[in-house]
C-alpha cells in the first residue's frame, strides 16, 4: 500500500524522474487518477498534510532550481557599473568576488540585508569586496546617503559605523532627518564642522544621483540590489542563498575581470 501512495503523490505533483522499471506503474496509477479524480479528493483528505508537505518541498526544490540557473546565466553576461576611483570599498581590492550593492538606508530590507552580506564576508575575508551604492528617492533617504559619503571622505570606518547606526534607527531618520543624521555622526566621531560643509558638495549630490539613475537603467526598481560580479540579485535573500552564489561567482572562470 506505501508503494501505490508514493505513486499517486508523485503523479499529482506531476514528477516524471521516476526509474524505468516504475514507468508502467506510474502510468497505470495516472489513468486511474484521470478517470476517477475523487480518489485525489479523498487522499488529501485523508493524508493532507503529508500531501501538501510533498508539494511545497518539491516546489521549494524547483524554484531553488530556476534561481540556480538564472544566476549562472546572468554570470555569463555581467552587467558593468561604473566604478569610480575614491569609492569607499570593503574587501580586498584583488577578491575574485566584486559584490556592488545598491541601497536605500530607510528601506527595511536593506537593513536585514546588510547583515547578511556582513555575514559573508566574515566567512570569506578573501574573497569578497563590497562596494556601496545608493539607491535613494526619498528626502532623507539622499540625506543619508549624503552623510555617508561625507563622513567616507574623512574616515571609511566611521562611514560603515554610521550606515550600521541608520539601519538600525530608520524609524527615527525616517521622522527627523538631519536631527537624527547629525547625532550618529557626533556618535561615530565624525568632523561636524566638516561633515557641514562636505554634505553641501555638488560632487556627493551627483554621486547618489548617478547611483540611483544608474539601478534605474538597470532595470530595477526596489531595493536592495546586489551585483555579484556583474549578475544580479535582488531582495534580502536568505544567508544561504546569497552565500552560495558568491561561491558559485568566486568558482566561475574570469571572475571578478568584469568589475
């Protein structure tokens, strides 16, 4: 009896890899299901969860799949950003990964993101670089993404401690603004007298613009984004996922040329 539940649970899910020896038994069993449907009915009644358990791992599965195979594609022909000489950067300058992530600092899942990323790169010191753009609409979205840039041209580790303390303050960026920029910049120990003037600079302005324009031509339209060595990947994807295919990109022949 186990052996025909296997069976019908294959054929409702529509699995075929079934071995040679299996095909009749598999046929027999989906032209009894073509004509007699209500046994479908009866047997999820009965065993539902086991059932649809079968179902969703098995889909589960397949989009793992696609994903796969859509990232491999996407390696094969990288999009290029443009990566301009005095970008702050984390990572060794020769890692056969370039990671290019565009971000809004008052996106939630920019946020959870970005710790996924700091994970990877924890556990692949060299391997990874992350370069980090801007993907701003919003006022203080561009406000932050100002001060960041500023405080980077005094100190680049200041600039990750700031981006760390606005991911982690959204809500209070989001409703107060330069109040709120300020104060994590004092926190950091950034130069307020200079962080003033330099957050007024045309050159920083049009960076952010630039970065955003330039995730637009791409074709995206939320954040975050992650260029992996030229493919993409967009969402906050689970720590799994996003360390596999660094590991695929770091395995993949030319890695890194592209960026």
């Amino acid at each position: 009896m186990g052996k025909w539940k296997v069976l019908v649970a294959l054929a409702v899910i529509g699995l075929t890899a079934m071995p040679a020896a299996a095909d009749d038994d598999l046929e027999r069993v989906r032209k009894v299901l073509r004509e007699h449907p209500e046994i479908v009915v009866e047997a999820i009644r009965q065993q539902g969860p086991a059932v649809l358990e079968v179902i969703e791992t098995t889909a589960r599965a397949r989009q793992k799949d696609l994903e796969r195979a859509r990232f491999s594609q996407a390696l094969a022909k990288p999009l290029t950003p443009v990566m301009e000489a005095g970008r702050v950067a984390l990572g060794p300058q020769n890692a056969p990964v370039t990671i290019v992530e565009y971000s809004d600092f008052l996106c939630h899942f920019c946020g959870q993101a970005s710790g996924t990323v700091k994970s990877v790169m924890e556990k692949r010191p060299d391997d990874v670089r992350l370069v980090f753009k801007h993907f701003a609409t919003g006022k203080n979205s561009v406000r932050a993404a100002l001060y960041f840039e500023a405080i980077a041209q005094q100190d680049a580790k200041k600039a990750w401690n700031f981006m760390d303390k606005v991911f982690a303050r959204q809500k209070d960026v989001a409703e107060k603004g330069d109040e709120v920029l300020d104060a994590i910049a004092k926190e950091v120990g950034a130069d307020a007298k200079k962080l003033a003037e330099d957050v007024k600079s045309k050159a920083l302005a049009d960076r952010v613009a630039a970065d955003t324009k330039e995730a637009r031509d791409f074709g995206f339209e939320g954040t975050p984004v992650f260029l992996i060595n030229g493919a993409p990947v967009r969402g906050a994807v689970p720590y799994e996922v996003f360390d596999e295919f660094v590991g695929v990109a770091a395995k993949t022949p030319a890695a890194a040329k592209n960026q």
